[in-house]
C-alpha cells in the first residue's frame, strides 16, 4: 500500500486482519512509524523508502495506492515505473476521475504494467472493517487480486460488496457516480433539517428522534442513521448541540461535480445531483448570502398546518426523492456503459452498493432486485417495484415542495426531484415551443408531427 493516511493505514489493518502479508510505504515518516504502532501482533512491514518498500513485494508484485486524485497519483507513478517489472500490477483505490484512469491504464498498458481503477466506499470505518469495492480494468489482473477484495469488503448476508465492474475506468466512473448519488442524498437530508428547524422549530432532540425514526423505517440507511446521531452530539467546549457550532458552509473534492459534468457529456438529465453540487457551491458565499437576507428579507410565516402529519409527509416526500435519485445515478450509469463500453451489470452495482458504503441503504436491495427482474431498464423507475413506491409517496412530494416555497425555505433538491419525475412522466413536453423559437431565430429547421424529415419556415413572413 502506497499512501499511508488513514484511508490506506486501515486498508493494509483490514487485509492484515484477513490473514494477508501486506506492507505499506509512506514518504512521510510519521506515518510509517503510525502504521507500525497500530500494527502491533500484525506482521506489517512499513517503510519510508520506495525501492524497500518494492523490495519487500512478492513477484508479480501488486501495488495498491491510497491518495489524493489528480498530480500526486501520476507522481507515485512516476516513481514506481523504473522499479516495477513487466507483469506487475498497479491499483489506484483514490477518487480519480475516470478520463485520468483511461489515460493512465493505456499508457501503463504500453509498458507492460497492469492497471486497475477501483473506487473504494465507506470511509475510515469501511476502509477498516468492510468498504464497498468498485473495480475495473483487465478482467486478469482483477482476478489477481480478486480474494484478497472479496476478503476485505463489506459482506451483506454474507456477499462481499465487491464485483468486477468492466474494462477501463469503469470502476472509477462507478464511484464518482456513487459520490454524486452521496451528494444529493446529503443535501435532500440538509434540506428536510431546514424544513424541520426553521419550518417548524424542533430542536436538535426532536431532530434526532424523527431521523432515528425513519431509519427504523422503509428511509434505513447510512446518511439517515449518522444524520440522527449528529444531532444527538454535543460540543465539549460549549456544551451546547454541536450542529449549531459548525459553519453552513459545505465544500468538496470535485466527485459530484464530475458527476454533473459527465451526465451533461452523456446528455442524460441529473438535475437533483446538479442542483446538490450548486447548493455546496452557494454555501460558499456566505457574505453575499448575508447581504442578500437583508435586501430580500421576508420572515419565516408560522407553519400553519398539523406538525405531526408534515413529519408523515416529510419522510414520505423523502423516499419518493431517494427513489429519483438513485433512477437518476443509475440512468447515467446505463449511458456511460453503452458509449464507454463498460458492459455494466446494474444489479451487481446495487448489490454492491448495499453495504460498506456512504449510500447503502435498505432501498438498494429493492433496486437490486428491480435490475434482477429487467437487467436492460432504461430508467429504474420504470421498475414496477420502484413505480408503485414512487406512486405511493409522490403526493407527500408535491405536498412538501408546496409548503417548503409558501415558508420560502431553500429545497431545490425536492423540487428538481419533483420537475424531473413530472417531467419523465410527461407523454407531452412543450420542446415544439423550443423547436419552433430555434427555427424562429436561427434557422435550425424542426421536425413535423405528421410527417418525415426537417422543414423550416419563414416565421416574419405573413402567410
Ligand atoms: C466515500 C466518500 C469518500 C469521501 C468523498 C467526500 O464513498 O467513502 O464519498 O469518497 O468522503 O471524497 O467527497 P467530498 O469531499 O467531495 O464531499
């Protein structure tokens, strides 16, 4: 293992755990001598030089790397290449986005190393005791390393969260859409949190109280249990809830937004993860958010209905959202499989997904089975399982979204969640009215209802 902070420490202690002979490198001493102290009764070696470290490897050697995206993976590349020999393996388990992975896979190709891609999910506590493990590359040097993942990875009844996704930067494309899904899930709880406190003013106990609620529910699942769990925690220095403590300002590394940008690519429509990427971006100004208060000041209006049934709904609206959700990853998914060539097995992406990771929740089996059923789906929610929920909770949307903008409360990820499903479920758009202004303006020509081929017509002219 290259890369030895805490992601990579707890990696090499999970594979060590598993009867595995691991060592681990690190520029940074200190974080050798970190591995070593947490190793104790683990034969880990860890070393702060490159070629010891490689010298340690077994042949054909397999060299994992644990760190940041971007420059410092080409660097640790860059250092292995003049130690490493023809039939080695490289796998780069860090964020990298996917076009990286292509390019590096196919020039490490062409030196005879072997490179995989592997999104890796479940932060610190995943990477200790189970993450979900997103691999691709070659089918042959997954299968060399296939035990020692099926090992390490989050077991659900028993099946680890682990499959071989497809060829190239197939399992990379899988993690950032994995990530993306993550934002949104985030932003649609920050988004109930607002409606629960401003909207309605439960206190942080209440807040815990309704999360741990809808976790023991249909909504179980990670984000929605650790929510519940950060509202019960409160700050040592000032004893009071430490939510209130924290700044509302939520920045990020880049995988959602490479979601965004790779579903625009596609031309498949993702707007809830969008608009979950630029609701982090408007966070971020918070001295023009400041100022804008003040010049668009409109108080908060009483909530004028039953609290009790609003929470009902609220949770309901919540599903109907995660379902949308998780039918907008997937369908980006779908596309990138048919123009990269991924070959994505859907329900292997969900059944991978349901433990270990930042987005496992109890919906993912549903989804699993919903891919079982119709491998090929367009869209998930054209699944009879996922449609009949969706129809089920759809009004408590709707009823959501309507009392969030009468309270004037910030809930674009509910409202993109509700105009995309209106939208997909939508015989009829009014994109002729586009059609008509783009020949109207430019000259684009448009297609007829009741007949073949482009026509354009001189709008000016009286006819
Ligand atoms: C995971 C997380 C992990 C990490 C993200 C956070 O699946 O374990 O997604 O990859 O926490 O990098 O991303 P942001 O910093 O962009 O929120």
């Amino acid at each position: 293992m290259i890369g030895l902070g805490v992601m990579g420490r707890n990696m090499l202690l999970n594979m060590a755990d598993h009867g595995f002979r691991v060592a681990g490198y690190d520029k940074d001493p200190a974080k050798v001598e970190a591995l070593q102290k947490e190793s104790m009764g683990n034969a880990i070696h860890s070393v702060a030089d490159i070629r010891n470290f490689i010298g340690l490897l077994r042949r054909p050697r397999a060299v994992m790397m644990l760190v940041p995206a971007g420059s410092p993976v080409d660097s640790v590349i860059g250092d292995l290449l003049p130690l490493l020999e023809k039939g080695d393996l490289i796998i780069d388990a860090g964020n990298s986005y996917f076009k990286d992975t292509n390019l590096r896979g196919r020039s490490l190709t062409g030196k005879g190393i072997q490179f995989l891609g592997v999104g890796v999910s479940g932060g610190e506590e995943g990477a200790r005791h189970g993450p979900s493990i997103m691999p691709g590359g070659p089918k042959e040097a997954y299968e060399q390393v296939r035990e020692l993942l099926e090992a390490i990875a989050a077991k659900v009844n028993g099946d680890a969260c682990v499959a071989y996704l497809g060829p190239e930067s197939a399992g990379h494309f899988v993690k950032i859409v994995h990530n993306g899904i993550e934002y949104a899930l985030m932003q649609l709880l920050a988004e109930t949190y607002d409606l629960m406190r401003r909207g309605l003013g439960l206190n942080n106990d209440e807040l815990r109280d309704v999360y741990g609620a809808w976790n023991q529910g249909k909504l179980n699942g990670y984000l929605v249990e650790i929510t519940s769990r950060i509202f019960g925690k409160m700050d040592e220095s000032t004893g009071k809830g430490l939510i209130d403590e924290i700044r509302d300002v939520a920045e990020q590394k880049g995988t959602g937004m490479w979601t965004s940008q790779s579903a625009m690519e596609l031309q498949v429509p993702i707007p809830t993860i969008d608009l979950a990427v630029a609701m982090r971006d408007l966070s971020v100004f918070e001295k023009q958010r400041e100022t804008a208060s003040q010049i668009f000041n409109r108080p908060i209006p009483p909530f004028g209905g039953d609290r009790h049934v609003f929470l009902e709904q609220l949770g309901h609206a919540l599903y109907a959202a995660t379902i949308i959700v998780y039918a907008q990853g997937m369908a980006v998914l779908a596309a990138a499989s048919d123009k990269y060539e991924y070959h994505l097995d859907l329900e292997a992406v969900a059944r991978i997904w349901r433990g270990g990771c930042i987005i496992r929740a109890a919906l993912l089996e549903d989804i699993r089975l919903a891919y079982r059923g119709q491998p090929g789906m367009p869209n998930l929610l054209l699944a009879p399982q996922m449609s009949n929920k969706l129809m089920a909770n759809q009004e408590d949307l709707r009823r959501v979204a309507c009392a969030a903008m009468e309270l004037g409360l910030p809930t674009p990820c509910f409202m993109t969640a509700l105009g995309y499903f209106d939208g997909y479920r939508s015989a009829w758009l009014p994109a002729n009215l586009i059609q008509a202004q783009r020949d109207y303006f430019g000259a684009h020509s448009y297609e007829r209802t009741d007949a073949k081929g482009t026509f354009h017509t001189e709008w000016t002219k009286d006819a």
